[in-house]
C-alpha cells in the first residue's frame, strides 16, 4: 500500500512538472537559504563554540586560588600530663591565595593565620591561660631546569591555543564541505534540468512530425510505414522524457528539502546557465595550497603541536630544581591587643634550593622516544598527505582542460549534426529521402546535445572540488 501511495504522488509530480517553473533560483541563492536552513551548519558552530569554550578552562592556571580554613576545638589538656580543662577551646583561622605566574613559573602565596587559644592548663599547676597568635606569610618558589620559565606550565595553554587555531579552521571547513555537498545537489538538479528540456524539445518535434506526416498521408505523400516509424520515434521521446521527469522530480524533491518548501512544489527552476567557477592557473594554484590552504594549515598545525609536545618531553628528562624563599611577620601574645599591636616582633625567613629526581628516568625517556616517534609519523604523513592532494589538483586541472577541448570539438559536431539533420529534412520533403534517416539524424541532434551538457556537468563538479580545496569561498579576491 505504501509503494503504490509512493509512485502515485510521484507520477503525479512527473506529469505535472512545468519547464521553466515560475522562479528562477540560482545557485549562490540557494546555498544561502540551503546553509541558512541545514541542520549541519548550526552542528558545526556548536562544536566550534563548544572547543573553544572548553579550551578556555585552562586559562584558569592564570587565576589567583583562594584557600580558607577554620577549626573549632575543645577540651585539650596537657601533652604528656593527666591534666585534662574541659572548658578549654582552640579556634584557629586560615586564609591564603596563591598565583602561578605563567610567563615565569614563578609561585607566589600570601597567607595569614589567626589563633586563639584559652583556658589552657598550666603544665605547674597555676591558673589557667589564654594565648593569642597572628602570622603572616609570603613565600616565592621559582622552577628550574625541568620547569624553567614554567615551560611546563604553559604548555597547556599553547595546547588549547592551538585547540582553538584548529577547531576555527575545521570550522571553516565543515561549512565548505557542507557548501560543496549542495552545490552538488544543485548541479545535479540543474543537469536533470537542462537534459529535461532537450529531452522536451525533441518530444515536441516529434509531435509535431507526427502531425505532419498524417497530412502527408491523408495527401498521399507519405506511405503508412513513414507514420508507424513517427510514431515509434514519438514513443521513444515520451519514454526518454518521462524518464529524465523522474529523475528531475527526485532532485526536485531534494532541492525543496533543503531551502524549506514543501517536498512537491514545482515552483522555483535552476538557472539555464552552468555556473563557471573562477580559478586560479594551476601553478599559482598549486603555490597557494602549499602555503596558504586550510588543509596545509591543519597539517602545520599538527606539526607544531607534536613539536611543543616533544620539547615538553625532552624538558620531562631534566631533574627538577626550585629555589624558594619564605618570610613571616606575627606575634604570640597572652592578650588579644597585644598580639594585634606586635605583629611583626617575629619575622624569620627562610631560602633554600630542593633538588628532585628519579633515579634511572625510564618513564621519562619511554616518553620522549614516543613522542619523537610520534612527529616523524606525522611529518611523513603530512608529506604524503600534501603531494597526493597536489597530484590531484594537477589531475583536476588535467581533467579541466580536456573536457574544454572536448566542449569546443563538440560545439562544432552539434553545428554539423543541425545541418546534416536540416539538409535531410529537405531530401524528405523533396521525397528524395526516407523518413528512417530524418529521425537519425533529429536523434544525432539530441545525442550531442546532451553530451556537451554531460560535459559541462563534469566539468562544474571538477570546479565544485576543486573551489573546496583551494578555498575560494573564503578568499574570493584569489578567484
């Protein structure tokens, strides 16, 4: 039941399509409510906007971090004492932030802390006390060797940098590839088109042979056998023209889909007139890729990042060396007031140097001959991956001119067929000629006709391609 509800709508379509429609849609029209309107254009800057969101997390290495603690306890006695207060109380505040300054690998923490201690137990038995204490610190811890400079620290940064170079440019490339997908729906729904109309054309000659040929029949010129041959020839053109309908609607149905009109409407016609890309010559074509493409700057991209990540590996094998320094500013009082007002009796610093390493570094090593590894596989990849594409883009070109050699020998050959088929209309009216070798000939006409279309299908889908890897959508000045 669905099958027949299928091929009934779309013999209904077929035998309603009307050649010439009522609105010409050209092709940079359609890619622009196709793209406006294609699920995939709204999926790709998602993806772009959700790397880059992403990315933007390890900027976070650059945020001061803010840490705060507080203790609240009770009943303490005395260390080594059966002397037990249970109405002594310890309250202690912390407060500290801290920065990595990334550009250096320096480390910075400023931190203060508040205590206050009361109703201790007197280790000789007196009174109970109470006991106050303020601290301020800064401490500065510079990385060397393994991290000098905080190699190590940046190195997630130039990563999501680089994230976001290449999720731009991949971006860039999904909306040509998306773009390149259309305009061949496109080319495709202008070829059936264009063939349908020669295919028209033809039917309506037969027609109209048809007609002529019973008058001569009625007159006596022609014999039963020249209509029964029309005839055949118009059979012929209505199959080969319902054929090329179906194949029309289909794209038709296609084309709808995409710029949001209902599946079956006829009411928009691609432009008669195959668009012809403009393109640089070969050689400055082949110049561009090399330097300027796209796919060249995802392949560089690639390599750069593989290069960061073996120069952080080669780091990796060297041992870590900081230097440090620390100073305090506090006071211990039995008084509140007084610890306030002392702060800075006490101040002791410290500076030293720690020195790490793991003895053998075989993870380390393991690591870096991967990663070096790792960039020859790329490099090499990268090399193929570029002279493939420009061995292609020579093909294409290759291809190119062959078929405008061809479209100008075939120019010449519909000239020929034209005249040939009039000069054997002539010899039919003169009775001189068989009506078999006048449809021959109308047939040739039709044949050379849609090759040279055929042709210049080929030769705008060449183009199509190769408008997607040299980007000229994006660099119309080079076109």
């Amino acid at each position: 039941m669905k099958r027949f509800q299928v091929v009934t709508i779309l013999l209904v379509f077929l035998f309603g399509i009307s050649i010439g429609g009522t609105t010409e849609l050209s092709l940079d029209d359609y890619l622009k409510e196709a793209i406006n309107n294609h699920p995939l254009t709204q999926m790709a800057k998602a993806q772009y906007i959700s790397v880059v969101k992403k990315n933007l997390s390890v900027q976070g290495l650059k945020d001061w971090n803010l840490f705060l603690s507080s203790t609240y306890s009770g009943g303490y006695g005395i260390d080594g004492s059966t002397t037990f207060e249970p109405k002594s109380t310890i309250f202690i505040n912390n407060a500290k932030i801290s920065k990595i300054f990334t550009d250096t690998g320096t480390t910075i923490q400023i931190g203060g802390t508040y205590s206050s201690m009361k109703e201790l137990p007197s280790m000789l038995g007196g009174s109970n006390y109470n006991i106050y204490g303020l601290n301020f610190e800064l401490s500065v811890i510079q990385p060397l060797l393994k991290n000098t400079f905080g190699k190590l620290d940046r190195y997630p940064l130039k990563l999501a940098e680089f994230g976001n170079k290449l999720a731009e440019i991949k971006y860039a490339e999904d909306l040509e590839d998306l773009k390149v997908a259309l305009s061949t729906d496109y080319l495709n729904w202008q070829f059936d088109y264009l063939s349908l109309k020669i295919y028209k054309e033809q039917l309506d000659q037969a027609v109209e042979q048809v007609s002529l040929i019973e008058r001569q029949l009625k007159s006596g010129v022609s014999e039963k056998i020249d209509l029964v041959q029309a005839n055949q020839n118009l059979q012929a053109k209505k199959m080969a023209y319902l054929s090329a309908s179906e194949e029309f609607a289909k794209e038709t149905i296609i084309i709808n889909s995409r710029i949001g009109k209902p599946a079956l409407e006829n009411g928009v016609y691609p432009s008669v007139e195959i668009n012809s890309i403009k393109i640089l010559p070969k050689d400055d074509a082949i110049k561009y890729f090399k330097k300027q493409s796209n796919i060249v700057k995802i392949l560089n991209l690639t390599e750069d990042m593989q290069k960061e990540t073996l120069a952080i590996s080669k780091s990796s094998l060297d041992p870590s060396l900081e230097l440090f320094y620390s100073k305090k500013l506090g006071s211990s009082e039995l008084s509140q007031e007084d610890t306030f007002n002392n702060v800075g009796k006490k101040s002791p610093y410290s500076i030293g140097i720690q020195f790490s390493t793991p003895i053998g570094n075989t993870a380390a090593i393991s690591e870096y001959e991967s990663s070096e590894q790792e960039l020859i596989r790329i490099q090499k990849t990268n090399q193929n991956t570029i002279t493939d594409t420009i061995n292609n883009i020579k093909a294409l070109y290759s291809s190119i001119w062959y078929i405008d050699t061809q479209l100008d020998e075939i120019k010449k050959l519909i000239s020929l067929s034209q005249e040939y088929a009039t000069l054997e209309e002539q010899k039919y009216k003169q009775g001189r000629s068989s009506i078999f070798f006048l449809l021959n000939s109308q047939g040739q006409i039709l044949s050379t006709k849609l090759q040279e279309q055929g042709l210049k299908y080929r030769k705008a889908l060449l183009l199509n391609t190769l408008s997607a890897i040299l980007d000229l959508d994006q660099n119309k000045g080079d076109q």
